[in-house]
C-alpha cells in the first residue's frame, strides 16, 4: 500500500511536469520550455533502466528524482524562485541529497562489483557527502559561467551570498544524507541493498560488461 501510495506521488508530479510544458507552450514562454521537456524526460530514466537494462530503482529514489526536477521546473517556470523566499535553496538541497544519494549507490556498486575496489565502510559515508558537496560546487561553477557568457540570472540575489548560501545547503543536505548511509550500512548489507536494484543481471548485460572492464582498468593503471 506504502509503495502505491508513493507511486501515485511520482505519476502525479510527473503529470504537473508535463501539463507545466504544455502551459509554457500555450503561453508563448519558451525560456523554461526546454528545462521544463528535459526534466520530464529525466523522470521517465528509471522506467527506461528498468526495462533496457533490468536495473530496478527503489520507488523511494524515483520518487526522490521527480521531487527535484518538479521543485526546479516549478521554480522556474512559475517564477517561484522570485516569489517564494528560499526556492532556490530549497531546491539545491533536494537536488544536492539526491547527488548524495546516488553517490551511494556508485560506491557501493563499485565496491561490490570492481575487484580492485575496496570502501571501508565509513569511507562510503565521507565518499557521500564529497560527492554531493562536489557536485554542488560544479552546478555553482556552471551557473556563474552561463549567467557571465549568457545574461541569464540563474543565481537568484547578490553573487557571492547567493552561491555560499547554495554551498550551505548543499553541504547540510549531503551531510545529513552520509550520516543516514552509515547507520544505514550497520543495519543492511550492501550486498543486499545492490541485489534488490538489480544489478546481479545489469553486470552480465553487454554494457555491464564494459563498464565494469573499464573501471578495473581505470583503478589498476592507478595503482
């Protein structure tokens, strides 16, 4: 019932996604048109992994994925981020802890999966929150550079208090994220957690195949 229950959030947020694109549309707007049909786009990856490559991402995690693309679809398409104090941090945090999440998955995936890879446990953790904090810093980088070379104002208020503000949250989002991995690894074998995804058939399909040969080749010529 749970599982349903967040199912029919997805399709929902999905769906206003969609009819946002087709307001947009209907009104002439084009400048958050294409973010807008991309971000729907994206909600629909984990379908699509699930049927191409066999790989099942947890409702918990699809849902996670179409939380951040509506918050910043809404935020742009709808002005929320002039009008509504805080969109803009709120939607880094969103977008930073699903990072983090992610980062999860990859580590343990790697670990797991790449012989000549090995994760202490609370290594994961602090892989995590690198990751998400990593991630943050690049989408400040690009959203700088875009608003220099392009004009746009992707950084909503005065630039420096803007962006360190956006560090912030991301930053808080990816640490609560790490914190939640360790307990979470003293209580689940990862071995499981990758099982359920699915990724016990993905690593015999062709493109496992590849993957996998590249990042032992890539760790041992580090070694």
């Amino acid at each position: 019932m749970r599982r349903k229950r967040l199912l029919y959030v997805t399709w929902v947020l999905q769906l206003s996604i969609l009819v946002i694109g087709v307001a947009l549309v209907v009104r002439g707007e084009t400048t958050w048109l294409a973010a807008c049909i991309a971000s729907f786009l994206v909600t629909l990856l984990p379908a699509m992994l699930k049927r191409s490559a066999r790989v099942v991402l947890p409702v918990w995690m699809v849902l996670w994925i179409v939380i951040s693309l509506f918050l910043h679809t809404a935020g742009g398409a709808l002005n929320f981020y002039d009008i509504v104090p805080g969109w803009d941090h709120l939607t880094h945090a969103a977008s930073a802890s699903l990072i983090a999440a992610l980062g999860f998955v990859v580590a343990i995936t790697a670990d797991l999966y790449v012989k000549s890879i090995f994760f202490p446990r609370p290594f994961v953790s602090f892989f995590v929150l690198m990751f998400g904090m990593a991630m943050g810093v690049l989408w400040e980088i690009m959203e700088f550079t875009q608003d220099q070379i392009m004009h746009t104002r992707l950084q909503y208020g005065p630039t420096p208090n803007d962006t360190l503000l956006d560090l912030l949250f991301d930053g808080l989002a990816s640490f609560i994220v790490a914190v939640f991995v360790y307990f979470y690894l003293r209580r689940v074998p990862p071995e499981k957690f990758v099982k359920d995804l699915g990724f016990d058939e993905a690593k015999e399909s062709a493109l496992g195949r590849i993957v996998l040969k590249r990042l032992e080749k890539t760790t041992q010529s580090k070694q």
